[in-house]
C-alpha cells in the first residue's frame, strides 16, 4: 500500500510537522513500509469475534460530579511562554 | 400527541424558473449542567477569572488521563429520555484530531461511531393544531473546547481554557424543518424540555446553547436532498432565521444560474446578513477519528437507566394537554403557561380549587405582565399564589369588582398583606345592598336634571348616570346591579 507524495504532505501538515520537500520521498516510503506491515493484519479471520478493548477483564470507572481540583492558575500558567493577564497568548488566529 | 394535528407549510422561495423548498437540519451543542467538567475535576462555574477552572487534564499536560463524570452521563441520558429517544447501553469515545490554540489536547474526546443516545423525536407547534416533529438522530457527549479572545492585543489571541472539557451534548436532528421560523421553534423546544430536565441552562448568550445549521434548497415536490452548507457556531435564533434565509436564497440563486452548491462550513455575519466560506474549516474536517485509547467503552446497565427514568419530571407537552384538559385553560395561555416550569407552578398553586380561566388571567396578563415590566422573575415576585388566589376569591365572589381587584394588586403588588384584612381596612368591598345603590342612583338623578332630559331623547346616555354613580362610590357599586336598578328607575321618568 503505497503511500504518495501528496499523501505524506498532507499528513504532516495535519499533524503540524514541518517537513522539507526533499525529505518527503523518504518518508512516503517509511510510511509505506509500516502500512505494508500493519497490512497483514487483514489476512486473519476476524468474523465473530469482540473487539478488545482491555487486556485484562475491567469496566470504565467511573468518577463523581466533585469539583476538587483548579484554582491553580499560576501553575497551569507556569509553563507558557507568554501568559498574559492570566490568558496564555498566542501568534493571532482569526476566522 | 394527537395525529389529526397538520404540518406546517414548507417555507417556499420563489424563484424565476422554479419553487424552491428549504430543508434544514440542526446540530445543537447543549452545554451540561454539573459541577464539575466531563473528564476531569475542575469546576464548570461560569464567569470566573481567566484559567482559574482549570487543571492539569484540561491543560493536557503530559500523562495525564481523562476519567469520565457519571452525573454527566447521567445527564445525557436523562436528556435522551426528555426526548423519547433509545439509550444505547453499550457506546464508545472517539478521538476527533484538530489544532487549535484553545483545544490544547490536540484532539476533541467525542462519539462517532456508538453514540450513548439514538433516535429520538421532538414537536415543535407552530400555532394551535399545526406540528412538525422532528426526528433526533443521535445525541453523544463530547467536550467543549476552551475561548479564544481575538480583540485585547493587536498581534496575540488570548486563550481561557475555563471552558476547556466542559461537557456537551451534541444533539443531531434529521433534516425535518422547513422554514426558519421551525428552526427557531425547534432550538426553544429543546431548550425548554432541557430546562424541565435540569440538563442544560439554555443560556444562549452565554453560549450554552449553540447550534450548527444545515441548509439545503431543493425544488418544490422533490424528495432528493441537495448539497447543504453547514452554518456554524449560531447562538441566537434571530440570526439563525437571517442566516437561514440568506443562505437559502444564495442556494437557490446558484442552482437556477446552473451552478452548483459545493458543501462546505459557512459563518453567519450579523452586521452584513451574510453568510460567508470559512474556508480555514475545509481542509481540518480530516479529523481523522479513532477510539480513545485512554477510555474503555461505556457501558450503561438497564437499570440505572430505569432510574433516571423513574426521575424524569412532567415534560411540557404533557403538562401542556394537562393543564388543557384539568382546568379549561386556552392553548395560547397553555403555552405561556408552561413556557418554564416554574411558571406552570405557581399558576398550579394559584388554580387550587378556582375557576381555571380566571386564574390563568390573573397569572399571565396580571402577574407575568408585572413581572416583565420589572424584569424579574417567577420566584422573585411579590405576591405569592396564596395571596393571587385570595385576590380570585374576592373577584368570584363579588366582593370587590376586576378595577378594584387590579388596584388591589398594586397595593399587595408594592406593600405585601393579606387581601382579605386590606379590603376590609381600605373599604375596598364592593357595595351590592339594593337600597344604598338605589339611593345613590336617585342622588345622581337628581344632581342632573339636564342630562336626564337628554336621555329622554336618547336613551343610548344611560351610561353618564353608570360612571357618576361609579365616581360617587369610589368604583365600589356592583356594576351588574347599578345597571339592573337604574333601568328600572329610568324606565320610570
């Protein structure tokens, strides 16, 4: 399954990767490799069988409607290369 | 509800080669009610200063693992119900990739493929007897993203995450509607049963309500569906008609030029009344969605569902043919009535053992009217049903007149009391002893002696001696009788 060059653009676009125009070639083809690989999957008989979702046997746990965390504005803040007026600011987007 | 009801008219714009019929479908984000958000701990209060609600889930901050609410589940779930849908006891959240400064996951945590909620149905009416329902097609939890404030700075976006994990209820109808004016309704309905529910607040300005509008055009009689364009991020029904019909007719202007409509997200813009591409949009609907890795399937057991059943409040439609049937209200002063829950209350205390149509009156055009004018609200007002209901009684029993019961209820209105003792202290009673009213008439009579003389010629000047008697008595002679005597005294001179 062959990966094309406008194919691998477009994923590291959406992923935000910048990749070089020279360097695409290659990694259409890792790309590919890899896909090959995940191919195989699709040569067993799965017909029947339940997803599984959980190596071992458990249930979604579930949490109670208690606000116990927040209020730590400076923490979260702490990390941001910009805060501003308790915002985090970032290079303008506009529709 | 009854099936003799009839549909609305499709809204139809006429066009120069064709009639063109308008189908809408709508995407309503309902923010939930909870106190904390969908994933994580922190607090969903509206309001607060910038990234106070806000913690080390919703910042995404590395390693960190969403755990779901139950209440908010509970919530959806009990939404589902309000709108006669199926529960599905087994669903599943996906991952929906995009970047975007206030979603800082990278990735929104939504249902695709199994949502928790299907088909549902909704009716709006439009006026007496004309219904359209509305078909739900699924409704699943998703979180809110955060705010992004593009004004204080000229070359930075500010970015509150408070909002950032909230949860949503996307709820998505079938293209059912077929004018702007059902669109509308649709959002209220939904609004309003949510409201009964206690499951979103419906604070359109606030942005707890906001909807995504689908729009197509297809010629009249057509059952295909064209290309629709999707109208995002509305949260005023106002602007949903405008843009609805802007779109519409753009729609229509393209198809009968022989172009063709090409599918794509469009925003509305009040200032214009235009709706414009945004064509930013197009190429990030690769969402790429797969399962959470971080979340095992939500399953639901049949008998917390039975519950939250068991909790479900009466819901407007029934309350609605309810309060038709059990005390002969009008359906105009039906719909006011149960336009909020609270309302419907108060005006059921009122009613207790009164005659329906007068206390329904009394409630909206009195009370709600007062209300209004003041800007408060049902469980603010100044008079209680006790004290309405008392003001009824004085009415049905012919002590005090309808003007002096409506004075009455300025003074309770502005100085509280019980009716009862205010009548009695203000001498407020209507008079309805015979022989003062004769009296009185015959003063009157005599106090006029030219216009006595008038109404021999024309007898249609009755009505002067009604009004002098009414100023003599300050408004307090029974009405009925003033008339009934002073026919009788006239029919004498």
């Amino acid at each position: 399954m062959g990966l094309s060059l406008d194919e691998a653009r477009k994923v590291a676009h959406l992923a935000r990767i910048h990749v070089e125009e020279r360097e695409l070639p290659d990694i259409a083809n890792e790309l590919s490799v890899i896909l090959d690989f995940m191919e195989q999957l699709n040569e067993v008989d799965i017909e029947g069988v339940e997803p599984m979702t959980s190596v071992t046997p458990m249930k979604l746990r579930l949490r109670k409607d208690k606000v116990t965390t927040g209020g730590e504005k400076d923490l979260i803040l702490s990390n941001a290369p910009l805060p501003e007026q308790g915002f985090f600011s970032v290079p303008k987007v506009v529709e | 509800m009854d099936t003799k009801l009839r549909e609305p008219e499709s809204k139809i714009i006429v066009g120069t080669k064709d009639n063109w019929e308008m189908v809408i479908g709508l995407e309503v984000h309902a923010q939930v009610v909870s106190n904390a958000k969908l994933f994580s701990s922190s607090s969903t209060t509206f309001g607060t200063s910038p990234n106070s609600n806000v913690d080390f889930v919703d910042a995404a901050m590395p390693g960190m693992l969403p755990v779901l609410n139950e209440f908010c589940v509970e919530q959806a779930i009990k939404t589902g119900l309000g709108l006669k849908a199926e529960i599905n006891t087994y669903s599943v959240f996906d991952r929906k990739n995009y970047f975007y400064p206030d979603l800082p996951q990278g990735y929104q945590i939504s249902q695709l493929y199994h949502p928790l909620v299907g088909e549902g149905e909704v009716f709006i009416e439009l006026e007496p007897g004309v219904v359209r329902r509305v078909r739900i097609e699924h409704i699943h939890l998703e979180q809110d993203a955060g705010k992004s404030l593009h004004d204080i700075h000229p070359s930075f976006s500010y970015v509150d995450l408070n909002r950032t994990g909230i949860a949503l209820m996307e709820i998505v109808s079938h293209p059912d509607l077929r004018s702007p004016e059902e669109a509308a309704a649709y959002i209220l309905k939904l609004r309003q049963i949510m409201r009964y529910l206690g499951t979103c607040d419906g604070n359109m300005q606030n942005g707890n309500l906001r909807a995504d509008v689908n729009v197509s055009v297809r010629p009249q009689g057509s059952d295909e569906l064209y290309t629709r364009c999707e109208i995002k991020n509305m949260n005023s029904t106002r602007f949903i008609q405008q843009a609805i019909d802007f779109e519409a007719n753009r729609q229509v202007g393209i198809w009968e030029d022989g172009g063709t409509v090409l599918q794509e997200t469009r925003l509305y813009d009040p200032g214009t009344g235009k709706t414009r591409s945004m064509r930013s949009k197009e190429e990030a609907h690769d969402y790429r969605y797969f399962p959470c890795p971080d979340l095992l399937p939500l399953e639901i057991e049949p008998e917390w569902i039975e519950r939250i059943r068991d909790n479900i409040p009466e819901l407007p439609d029934e309350l609605k043919d309810r309060l038709i049937r059990q005390y002969g209200v009008s359906n105009y002063d039906a719909d006011v009535l149960v336009s909020e829950k609270e309302n419907a209350e108060f005006f059921e205390q009122v009613v207790i053992n009164r005659n329906g149509k007068l206390a329904a009156n009394w409630v909206i055009n009195e009370l709600f009217g007062s209300l209004n004018k003041e800007g408060l609200t049902i469980k603010e007002s100044p008079i209680s049903p006790e004290q309405l209901g008392s003001i009824l009684d004085l009415i049905e029993n012919g002590e005090i007149s309808g003007k002096i019961a409506k004075n009455l209820f300025e003074i309770i209105w502005s100085e509280g009391g019980d009716p009862l003792k205010i009548v009695d202290e203000r001498q407020m009673r209507q008079v309805s002893d015979t022989g003062s009213i004769e009296s009185i008439i015959r003063e009157v009579l005599a106090e006029n002696p030219s216009q006595v003389e008038k109404y021999k010629k024309n007898p249609k000047l009755a009505g002067f001696f009604v009004g002098q008697v009414m100023k003599k008595t300050a408004g307090k002679a029974n009405p009925k009788l003033v008339n009934e005597i002073l026919e009788k005294i006239l029919a004498e001179i």
